[in-house]
C-alpha cells in the first residue's frame, strides 16, 4: 500500500473509489465497509484510497474532550494496508483545515488530487467545517464533479451500531473480550519499559515489566487481566497484567495519579528495560482490590498467574497487530 501527504498526491489515470475518516481503531465496521470499498474499486478498475488525518481532528478542534485513542497513525495505516488498499492519504489536521468548508474539501482533495469517481461512506458521515458536510451534501457534489456516492449502512451488534466510542466505553469498564469482539482482534496498548517500584520480584515474587503508555491511548479500566506480550521482534509470551493504583502499597491520599501497567511475563527471564513491549488484552480476571498483607498478595498472584495461564491455553492466539 502506498501512504503518502497531500503534497505527493497525484491523481490516478483511472481515478479513485475514496473513503473519508478519522478510522481510529479500525473495528469491523470500518472493515466491512473498506471490503465494499475495495470490491467497488475492483469492479470498476479504480485505485481504493482511504483519506485520514494525522490525529483526530476532535484533538484540534475540541481539545479539552477529545477522545483518548484506541490505534496510533502507523497501527492504523497498518489495519488499513492489511484490508487491501491501494493508497492511504494522510491530512494533517491543523486549525486551518479545521476551518475548512466541506465543498472546499471536496474540491481540493477528492477532485484535484484524488480524481474521485466513487465514495464510499457511512451512513451518518459528517465533515468540514461544524460538520455541514454529509452523505447529501457529496452527493450534490457527485454530480457537479462527475463521483458517484455510496452510503453505507452502520454495522451493528445486540442492536447498537459498531463505533469506537462504543469501543472505548467497553474498555473503560473492563470488558476487553466484547471489545476484542468489536475490533476483530485483541485491543493492545504500547509502551516502554521502565523501572518501577521494585516491589515485584523482591517482595511478591513476581517480577513485572512497567510499561510507560504514552498520554492520550486508551488504557482498560482497573484490573487484572490475561494477556499476551509481545517484545519488538515479535516473539510472544503469556502474561498477567494488573492495571491500576497498587492499593495495596499506596493509600487514598497517596499522589498516584494514572493506573500503572504491570506485566508479569511467564517463562521469561531477562532484561526488558528500555524497549517497547505490547501487551493484547483477551481476558478480564478480577477486580483490582486490596490485600492485607504481602503474603495475601502473593498469594492471589499466584492464583492469577494459573488462571491467565488456563484462559489463554484455551483461548489460542488471535492475530496480534502492531
């Protein structure tokens, strides 16, 4: 697949069967309609490209509730290169573009470097500037410029559309494995590995991997869970993994302002500091909750470890994608 900047865009011979949007996960929604996109595309000999932004453009223009994201921009352009496309065109999204009318855009990119003869779109699509444009107002145009559009009905499931904040609600409250149901694989998060507390080898007995998840992804809500770990050159592993405040070493009134993400990686033993580990969230096991003693701790993490172990023996290996 070739990604590229509006800069280096030139329109195809044939021209272009276009899908717009932020497509931040890339659940099976999105999927659904990229796999219309591209047999569309098929069919009429035409390039398939996908128009998406080098952020949200909520994080611009409202900033203050912008939603946490679930891929960053190269997960993203990955899911997308798998599901067959031709070409990914990245706008950066600044204040300007921002302001930039939905006709504008329709002009500057779909017609001038694009050579749009096809979109295809959701049903609820809005862009532009205040969100005027949708799937009418492209249609109007279409037949100004000469495109034909396509409005795709909302995926659903248990009868609520398939959306990424739907998604992110999931998460939040812990249900990794509906999450996972919606997304077509595991949800994962990336980070560095750093020195934490030094509590888990010396006094639990069970060494963790802390992974530094950058500000702004989406983190499962509090909890432990069954995982996979996957270090940067692929190799995967079995893992327990706490997400939380640690209640157990730090009290109420203790500054701990983000949950941690602790990692204890079975059949490992070696150094992970300062590389980027991914942890694939399957199963949520328990709730976070405080223990009386280290003893008592350690005791529950031994029973976690066994049970992550036993749920991940009978899970097998969804596809883990960077």
């Amino acid at each position: 697949m070739e990604v590229i900047g509006p800069d280096k865009c030139v329109a195809p011979l044939r021209g272009s069967a276009v899908t717009i949007g932020a497509y931040d996960g890339l659940h099976i929604g999105h999927r659904r309609l990229l796999a219309q996109l591209t047999s569309l595309a098929g069919e009429r000999e035409l390039t398939s490209v996908v128009v998406t932004f080098d952020r949200h453009p909520a994080s611009v223009v409202r900033p203050g509730t912008a939603p946490l994201l679930l891929t960053s921009l190269e997960q993203k352009i990955q899911l997308i290169a798998e599901c067959g496309i031709d070409r990914t065109l990245v706008i950066p999204f600044d204040h300007k573009r921002a302001e930039e009318s939905a006709e504008e855009f329709v002009e500057e990119v779909l017609v001038a470097k694009l050579g749009t003869r096809l979109v295809v779109v959701g049903e609820d699509f809005h862009f532009g500037h205040s969100r005027r444009g949708n799937v009418k107002m492209l249609a109007d145009k279409g037949s100004e410029f000469g495109f034909e559009v396509v409005g795709v009905a909302l995926s659903k499931t248990s009868g609520e559309p398939v959306s990424s904040t739907r998604i992110r609600r999931l998460l939040a409250n812990g249900d990794v494995e509906e999450a996972s149901t919606l997304l077509g694989r595991d949800y994962e998060v990336s980070g560095e590995v750093v020195h934490g507390d030094g509590r888990g080898a010396s006094l639990v007995g069970f060494p963790t991997a802390n992974l530094a998840i950058p500000t702004g992804f989406v983190v499962p809500g509090e909890g432990i869970y069954a995982c996979r770990y996957r270090r940067p050159d692929g190799t995967l592993y079995s893992a327990a993994v706490s997400v939380g405040r640690r209640p157990t070493f730090y009290g109420e009134d203790d500054e701990v302002l983000d949950p941690v993400v602790e990692a204890y990686i079975m059949d490992f033993d070696g150094d992970l500091y300062g590389e980027v580990g991914t942890v694939s969230f399957v199963a949520r096991l328990r709730a976070e909750r405080k223990f009386d003693s280290i003893e008592e701790l350690a005791a529950q993490m031994s029973e976690d470890v066994e049970q992550a172990e036993s749920v991940l023996a009978g899970r097998g290996e969804r596809d883990l994608l960077s």
